[in-house]
C-alpha cells in the first residue's frame, strides 16, 4: 500500500463513502428480488405456501462465482412436488466461461431463478421448450448445483426491470413442469 492510496481513502471520507455506496447498492438489489421473488409466486400460487418471507443472502465470496444476491423461497404448496425443491431468484456475478459465454467481457451478471433440488427431467424440459419456444431467456448448467438456471445478463436497472417481465412470464408459462 502506497501513502497516495492510504491518503485518497482519508481524503473527503472517501472510504466510508464506499463502504455507504456498497450498503445502499445492496438494499436495492435485495428490495428488486423480494419484488422478482412474489412475481415468481404469484405467477405459480400453488407451488408456494402463502406467508412466508424468505430474506435475501448476499456472498462477496461465495466458491465458483464472484459475488452473488439470492433468495430461496421453500416450495411447499398443494401442487408441489414432495422433496426439497426452492425457488431460487438471484444476481450472480460470474466468470463468462462459467456459462459459455465469450460473448461477455468482464463479469457476467446472470440475473435469473432455479429450482433447486428439481428432478432432471423436469429441468430438461424446461430447458428444451425455453430453448425451442421464442424465449429471451439464456439457459445454463448451474456453478453451484446440478439445477439449470434461466437468467438474463443485466448491465443497467431497465435491464433488470426487462429481465424480470421476462423470467416472471417464462416461469408462469413453463413453471407448471415442475408440479407433483
């Protein structure tokens, strides 16, 4: 560490500024998932038991990817299949060739959902109608799982907002598959 570098950070409370800057960027991104994650359910009301409030983790380190926002969201309403499965929504920042995607240069920002824990012929499925319907939805393995993800990279808000229609509308669509 240099003095210039030790003083920038003094100078005009500048590293608090960013410690503030990465508090308030957080609570935004959280607020959009809880607003992504009820589209979700109310997209596919029986998969989800009505009440629960599923709070949001964020990792600056969290294995394979570079940083991550999720929300798990338990699916144990009448129409869903026994076993563990949760609905994932999330922001992940990934290496590109984590999802074949030289396309990106510099991180991608996967913003997307999974089931986690789903069967692999209900995953497969999805996939295949994602991939053969008109969908603006990317399909991926998962760093984390072995779920698919659908995701959509995101650079500003109004891709987020765009992604969100999208994903909510591909789940309301195609989520019935992953009924008991």
């Amino acid at each position: 560490m240099t003095d210039d570098f030790l003083t920038n950070g003094l100078t005009q409370d500048r590293y608090l500024k960013a410690l503030r800057l990465t508090d308030q960027f957080q609570a935004e991104i959280a607020a959009i998932l809880r607003q992504f994650d009820q589209r979700m359910v109310d997209a596919q009301p029986d998969l989800f038991e009505p009440g629960l409030n599923p709070s949001v983790k964020t990792s600056e380190s969290p294995g394979s990817g570079l940083a991550n926002h999720r929300i798990n969201h338990r699916m144990e309403g009448p129409a869903a299949p026994s076993g563990n499965q949760k609905l994932n929504v999330h922001l992940y920042w990934m290496p590109p060739t984590e999802y074949d995607r030289t396309d990106i240069d510099g991180a991608l920002r996967a913003f997307g959902y999974k089931i986690k824990n789903a069967a692999a012929d209900k995953d497969t499925r999805v996939v295949e109608q994602t991939r053969t319907g008109d969908w603006a939805v990317k399909t991926s393995d998962n760093p984390y799982d072995s779920n698919k993800v659908f995701y959509n990279h995101v650079s500003s808000r109004a891709d987020i907002e765009a992604a969100v229609d999208t994903l909510v509308e591909h789940f309301a669509t195609l989520g019935g598959e992953y009924r008991k």
